[in-house]
C-alpha cells in the first residue's frame, strides 16, 4: 500500500489526482463531471443518462462509428456512470494507450457532436433502463429508497423518470451540457502506472482553459413521508430501509462503517444469522453504507414472501435496534477482517483507486492513502464502536416496499 499522491492544479482550475502502482502494467482515469442527478435542472430527471450516452456518439472530427472504433483500437474497459453529484466518465486501460485515450477524451467532454439525429437513440437507450426497472424491482425498491430518505433533490433518480425523460428535448440537454461541463470544477483522478509529469503537461495542453461557469446552489427541500409502498401483484415482497448515519468525514466514521460490518458484513453477521438463518424469513438479507457530500445513511434489502414480509421488517428493525446494547471483541475482530480484506483487494485494482481518489477529494477535501485507512480500521475497539452506537441509536427510519399489500410500520 502507498502514501504518494500525486496533485495538479490546471491553469483552468481542474484538479489531477493521481496514485502510482508500480506493480500493475495498467492504468485507469476518470473524469467526474459536475452534472450528476442532483444538481442538474428541475424536470429533467434521467437527462444526466442521456447525456453519458450522446457524448460517445461522435465527438472531435469523428462520427459515432469512427469514435467507437477509435476507443476500442485502445483497448479500453469503458467506465460511465451517473451519481448525485457527478457524471464519470473514464476507462481502464494498457498504460501504454494512456496519452492517446485522453485525447480522445477531451473531444468527448469539450467538442462532443451532439448530432440531432443520435439524440433519440440515446434518449430511448435512458428511457428503456426505467422501464427494465419494473423487471428488477431489488433496484426499483432501493432507487425509490434513496429518493425518499435524502431530501430532494439529492435523492433524485439516477437512473430517471419516464415522464420528464419523455418531455425531454436535444436543445434543453445541449443546453444542460453546456452549463454542466464545467472544466474548473472537473475532477480527474488516475491511478495505475503513469508519467504524472508528462501527463500534467498533456492535460494542461488538452483542458487548459475553460470558462468558469458558477454552479447554482441546490436549494435542499423537505424529506418525504416515513413510509412508501408499490403495489404489485406478486410472490415476492422487497423491503428497502434506511436510517441516517455519519458522513465519510465525521470522527466516527470508522466506528460507523465497523458497525454497519457487525450488522452485516458476512454470513456470520447479525441481519444474515437472525433473519434469514434462525428465522428463514427472506432469501436475501444485507446492508450497506451509503454516503453523499450532504448526508449519509445505511441502506438495507430484504427479500422475502408476503406472509413472511411483516416479520421480517420487524426482525430487521430490532436488529437495528439491539445494536445500541453494544457489540462484542469477536464481532468487531471479524469486521476488522472483512474490511481489511476488502481494502486489500482495493489496492491491487486501478480502478478502485482511482474511484476512490477521486471520490475522497470531493468529499473530503483530501485523499485517504490505503494505509490510513488501514490504520483507522485498526484503531477502532468495541468500546469505541459501543460508544458511538449508543450515542447513535438507530430509530428513524425510512421505507419503502413492493409487494401485494402495505405492512405495519411501528
């Protein structure tokens, strides 16, 4: 695990980050764009989907066909994805190919085609992704979750809405494209095996300069109702609860994520051994922590049948519940593992890293190195875990559920 990070400044304001691998012949970028869900336009829900699609659709002096044939000529393992607060765009790749990709991607950020012609292909492409959702309703339920636990507009679909996806036009995305590329507030992360020198140069060449457009503040509203329900006609119930937490910056961070870990970090953990082990109330049981800038919380799933669906929320809640009693050395020692195990992994991947580089200077300011957060992982104790548990307890809580009837929310 290494401490060096590598930090460029642009003239045009964009931050380089970047962490050295020395051991991997490989490298991975990403680009995170200010134009995630959550800050984009009112009624406009599914526009950042639509966008990631018709950038790629011909860009610089080549069409869409030339483009996709130039970036598989590099061998790219394409990464796009839409956040709350960020499109990100970027690729893993042979570092040999590094200098060539980036400049293929500054046609796709700064001089995209946006052809009308391929608008409609990738507004259908957003469209048809919300329509699957009625097909997988373990996202559906966990989308919806999001959406009524965060105050609008941070919970706002990353995935869409048909009706506003509908209503949405090629010049109003255009125009959203235009406002949201925003260069200086652009966050490039890289991690792999590079020439950080040779790469600020080329970057400072490639987005040297950019117009600063200033972002509109998120005026943050009120949190929705306690309790959703979806109907749907089924054999199955799937329950989506959410509690609030502390964010990635908080002192009690670690202490938090260990938690979350006791609760559900492994076959051995507590939702797994009493709900679904003890109990055989559901057949998929987990929980996870789940951060923004603006706030956190843990979200947990439930799969289960509707005669088991009542009991089964019940069980989850008292396991929330029972952790403010305290957790055990065994308990924590096994967490410890699970999160090392986890980090280890993390650190042999380029693209982990440059996720998560990129990710902890927009949350934080700053970049964990790996050994930090090793070391934070040791330092934490059941005392220190029991501590912030019962200073934390989990009572408030947000659900959702589909299925064929409501249940009892206590």
């Amino acid at each position: 695990m290494t401490d060096e990070l590598d930090k460029h400044v642009l003239k045009s304001g964009m931050v380089l980050l970047g962490e050295r691998m020395e051991a991997v012949e490989s490298v991975a970028f990403e680009f995170m764009l200010p134009a995630g869900a959550a800050v984009l336009p009112r009624d406009c829900c599914g526009a950042a989907n639509v966008i990631a699609d018709w950038i790629f659709r011909g860009a610089g002096d080549r069409n869409s066909r030339q483009l996709g044939d130039a970036l598989d000529g590099l061998g790219l393992h394409r990464v796009c994805s839409v956040g709350s607060s960020h499109i990100t765009i970027g690729a893993v790749l042979e570092a040999g190919n590094l200098p060539q990709a980036l400049q293929l991607y500054a046609d796709i950020i700064q001089r995209a085609g946006l052809h009308h012609e391929q608008f409609e292909p990738a507004r259908q492409l957003a469209a048809d992704a919300v329509w699957a959702l009625d097909d997988d309703p373990r996202q559906k339920v966990m989308l919806k979750l999001r959406e009524k636990f965060y105050p609008p507009p941070l919970g706002r679909s990353t995935i869409g809405d048909m009706e506003q996806l509908q209503a949405l036009t090629a010049e109003k995305t255009r125009s959203i494209i235009e406002d949201s590329f925003n260069i200086p507030r652009t966050i490039f992360a890289v991690a792999g095996k590079y020439d950080f020198d040779a790469l600020c140069a080329q970057m400072e060449d490639l987005f040297g300069t950019g117009r600063q457009n200033h972002a509109q503040p998120v005026t943050v509203g009120q949190k929705a109702e306690k309790y959703t329900h979806i109907h749907n006609e089924g054999a199955q119930v799937h329950i989506g609860l959410m509690t609030g937490t502390v964010g990635p910056g908080d002192r009690d961070y670690y202490n938090a994520r260990m938690a979350i870990s006791v609760l559900s970090g492994g076959m051995s953990a507590r939702l797994f051994t009493e709900v679904r082990e003890k109990r055989g109330l559901c057949y998929s049981i987990g929980a996870r922590y789940h951060g923004l800038k603006e706030a956190a919380g843990i979200m947990c799933y439930a799969g289960t049948t509707p005669d088991k669906a009542q009991e089964s929320l019940d069980v989850i809640v008292d396991e929330f519940n029972k952790l403010g009693d305290g957790v055990s050395a065994e308990e924590i020692q096994r967490a410890k593992v699970g999160l090392k195990s986890s980090l280890i992994l993390q650190s042999e991947s380029s693209g982990h890293r440059a996720a998560g580089i990129g990710g902890d200077y927009y949350m934080l300011g700053r970049v964990r190195s790996l050994d930090e957060i090793k070391q934070r992982i040791e330092e934490t104790t059941p005392e220190s875990v029991s501590a912030f548990l019962q200073g934390n307890r989990f009572r408030d809580f947000t659900i959702v559920t589909i299925g064929p009837k409501q249940l009892t929310v206590k």
